[in-house]
C-alpha cells in the first residue's frame, strides 16, 4: 500500500505525516509512507489544500490534520 502525505512542510503537514506514520506502525504489514512537497506535483494530483493524503493514488481527503486513529480506520478499510 502506498500511502502519500501532500504538504509544503508547514506544522499541519509534519504533524500528518507523523501521524500517518504511527497509524502505519500500528497497523503493520508492507506499507510506504511518502512525503511530497513540490506544487507542481501537488497540483496534478489534484491536491487544492494541504495537508493532504492519499493511498494507493486516491485522495483521501484535504486541508485537514488526521488523528492517528483516522487514519488507522482508513487504511483498515
């Protein structure tokens, strides 16, 4: 499963990204958290408001900070 963390590096984004990366640890399994920074990037995929998550190249949701529990859900589902 990949899981991709939209952001420019600002709190909101790191904080995502960490808690992401608790919800992966907790969860186990063969997973890959990446982090991107660049606009361009950003903008194609789609991303209008950081932070922002994807998994498996689906937007999962924008402009919002995700406790680890969340994102836990998502990823069982």
């Amino acid at each position: 499963m990949l899981i991709e963390v939209f952001g420019p590096g600002c709190a909101k984004c790191e904080t995502l990204l960490k808690h992401t990366k608790h919800a992966v640890e907790q969860l186990g399994g063969d997973h890959t958290v990446i982090k991107i920074s660049d606009y361009p990037a950003m903008a194609a995929r789609g991303v209008l408001s950081t932070p922002a998550l994807a998994v498996d190249g689906q937007l999962k949701f924008q402009g919002k900070v995700a406790s680890s529990a969340e994102i836990l859900e998502l990823l069982k589902a």
